[in-house]
C-alpha cells in the first residue's frame, strides 16, 4: 500500500481546497497540462479520448435528427461581426484580431473565430432561395478562442474545442422545437452518459447569449456546490436573419426571414465529469465514457496467472468491452494506484496465491470495493453487471449529493 499513497500523495484534499484538487487531478491523470501559450493547454491522449467518446456519442445523436457536419474558416472579417450589435458587443472584450499577414498590414482585420454565427448566417444567405432548401441544419467540430483573464483547464481556457450547430427554418414553431431538441440531447447525454443529474432551464436576460432572443442551459452541479454551465441552445428568432438580409421565397411566393438557432458543448464536460465524481484517489468515470472499461493486473509473472489474464483480455475483447493488461515493471500496488487516478472502471487482479484457492479479485474503482470471484465464473458477465451497476450508482449518488445541497 505504501506504493499507492505515494502514487496520490501529490493530489490535494478535496474538502481542503477544491481548486488545487480540480488542477492536481489533471495534471495527474495525464487529461492535459499547461503550454507555453498563455491560457491555452494541451490536451493529452487520454483527455482527448475521453472527448473522442463524447464526440462519437454526440454526433450519431445529432445526425439521427437530420444534422450535417460541415467546416467553416477560422477567421472571420470585422464587418461581418459588426451587423448584428448585441451579437458583437457581448464577445467584444474577447475578441482576438489579425492585423498583419505576410509582412504587410492587412486592409480589413480579421477576428479568430470565439464563434461562427456570423458567418454561418452570411453564407447561408448566398445559399438559401426558396422555402423548399429549409431548414439547414448544420453543425462544426472546431475550436474557437476567447480572450479570457483567468483560465484553468478544460473549465476556462483561451483557446478550446467544442461543437457549435447552426440552423435556419422556415418558422418560428420548427426553431423553437430545433432549440429544445437540441437542449433534451444534452440533458440525457448527462444524465445517460456521464451519469450526471443535469437541471435544464432559461437563462436571465443578463445571463443569454449574446444575440439571442433567449437561452436554454444544461446546469450541472460540482462536488462543491457550485452549478456549472455545461451545454445551451439559443433561439435567435429573426434578429441575425434580419441583420445578415437572409431571405427566401414562402410558400406564399413572399420574401421572408427565416428563424435560426444556435447550440453548442465543449470540452468544459470534461471538467464537469471530473468535478461531480473524482474524489482524492483520482479520476472516476463512468463506464459509458471511459476509454478504458478494465484494467487486468496480474500479479507476478507466474506462467498459469499471465494465460488466465491473456484469456480475460481476449473475452473482454470479443465482447466489445475495452481493456488492456498492465504489464509493466512497476510494483502491484503501483499498478493500482495508477489504475485509480486514471478512473478506470473496474480492476481485475490476478495473483499466484489467489489461483491456488481458483479465485481472483475484481475492484470497482467508484467505491474501491473489492470482490473475490472463482475463477470459473463467467468473468464477462460478471463484468458487464457490474458495469451497469457502477453507471447507475455513480448517476445515483450524484444525484443525492444534488438534493442535499439543493435549496
């Protein structure tokens, strides 16, 4: 065991101070770390596959309601920004500019995209001419950058990755019904998923988009007390279609404005993921996000323990369940402390001792139980349920943490 309190001993206390613990387990759990250029992290493998899973997830959603994925350029002219005023003076203050290309001054400057609805809304008034081309309903996976004062990983950064939709119908009725979709996507991502009991609802006028005729919020709650805005979805009404002179021919044969919406989530779920349940051992993920579902950990290089773990591997394999053998030279409890921070669901340890008595042991990482199992049990089984049982568990203790702090 003293491998293990070495291993987490650079993790702060959770309770002692929230921030340092938030950070420490970013850094620890190898999710990203701090660059050279100021406000901006790189996220590493294992941070980025979690976002790979939450991409996968969120993009077959969305293509099931009929959305195409499409790219859009990074850089934006100022005059477009300018149409729309509520729209530019809500992201003025963090606004990144080009003014020089080339070695030469550039005759218009160029904003670096903290988002795309400006030029969505342009090209979709060259592109749009009858009611029969509605409703575009489009969507981009990109980054985007917002000069901000204070950063912190994943949570706040200048430069991050997200997904931004953009959509225009022939009414209000369909860019209503779009803009709550969207947001119901969100909640049961949330809630499904990531086994977080989100709270959906309006922001104030203050608090809306800028631009926006109003704004939904998925709301989540952090171990702290604190909500965190983890996705929304913005009902525009006319007022980009009426500054961007977007119009088409109604059934009526009329020129009209059409109604647009605009949604969009970020890597900032990754910080709500670690927030709402890692604890001061590391990461805790739900199995259905996890990169990796199980770790096997064999103990010793006895030739009867490497074949059962071997045999494990390619059933769980088989089965679509991701796992790997931890097969490296570091001690056994290493191993599990390592497994630990990195949130991996469920650990299977496999030792010479435990196979003299035909049993091994499985370890569910949420409440680090431990559990002996015969060894002539149907492992996948046992794995699945217990996958099950950790998602559901996890999404059930969130949720009454969310109770007893909600008044």
């Amino acid at each position: 065991m003293e491998d293990n309190k070495n291993f987490v001993k650079e993790i702060t206390n959770i309770d002692e101070n929230f921030a340092q613990w938030y950070t420490d387990i970013v850094l620890k759990a190898e999710l990203a770390d701090y660059t050279d250029t100021k406000g901006c992290i790189a996220i590493r493998p294992y941070g980025y596959a979690i976002w790979e899973n939450i991409q996968n997830y969120a993009d077959r959603k969305f293509k099931e309601t009929g959305v195409k994925n499409t790219y859009f350029p990074v850089l934006i002219p100022e005059s477009l920004l300018q149409k729309e005023k509520d729209h530019v003076e809500g992201f003025a203050p963090e606004v990144a500019w080009v003014t020089e290309a080339g070695g030469e001054k550039l005759d218009e400057k160029l904003c670096v995209r903290p988002t795309s609805e400006t030029i969505f809304t342009t090209m979709y008034s060259k592109w749009l001419k009858s009611w029969r081309d509605l409703p575009f309903v489009y969507n981009q996976w990109c980054s985007v950058l917002r000069w901000e004062k204070e950063t912190r990983p994943f949570l706040r950064s200048r430069e991050f990755l997200w997904q931004e939709g953009h959509t225009i119908h022939e009414t209000s009725k369909e860019a209503e019904a779009e803009t709550l979709n969207m947001l119901n996507i969100y909640n049961n991502f949330f809630h499904d998923y990531l086994a977080i009991p989100s709270i959906v609802g309006k922001k104030t006028e203050k608090e809306k988009f800028a631009g926006a005729e109003y704004t939904y919020t998925v709301e989540s709650l952090m171990y702290n007390g604190i909500a965190l805005q983890s996705a929304t979805s913005h009902y525009f009404g006319q007022k980009f279609s009426k500054a961007y002179d977007i119009k088409f021919t109604s059934r009526e044969n009329k020129l009209e404005y059409p109604y647009q919406t605009s949604w969009g989530a970020t890597t900032r779920m990754i910080g709500a993921l670690i927030m709402v349940h890692s604890d001061d051992y590391g990461l805790v993920l739900p199995p259905k996000i996890a990169p990796k579902k199980v770790v096997i950990i064999p103990i010793g290089n006895d030739l009867e323990v490497v074949s059962l773990a071997n045999d494990y591997l390619d059933k769980l394999k088989k089965e679509g369940i991701e796992a790997y053998i931890d097969n490296s030279d570091k001690s056994p409890g290493f191993k599990f402390a390592e497994a630990e921070v990195n949130g991996i669901p469920i650990r299977i340890e496999i030792g010479k001792r435990d196979l003299e008595n035909n049993m091994i042991t499985l370890v569910r990482r949420d409440t680090r139980e431990k559990r002996e199992v015969f060894t002539n049990t149907d492992i996948i089984h046992d794995v699945k349920l217990l996958l099950e049982d950790i998602q559901r568990d996890m999404y059930d203790r969130a949720l009454r943490r969310r109770e007893e702090m909600t008044y």
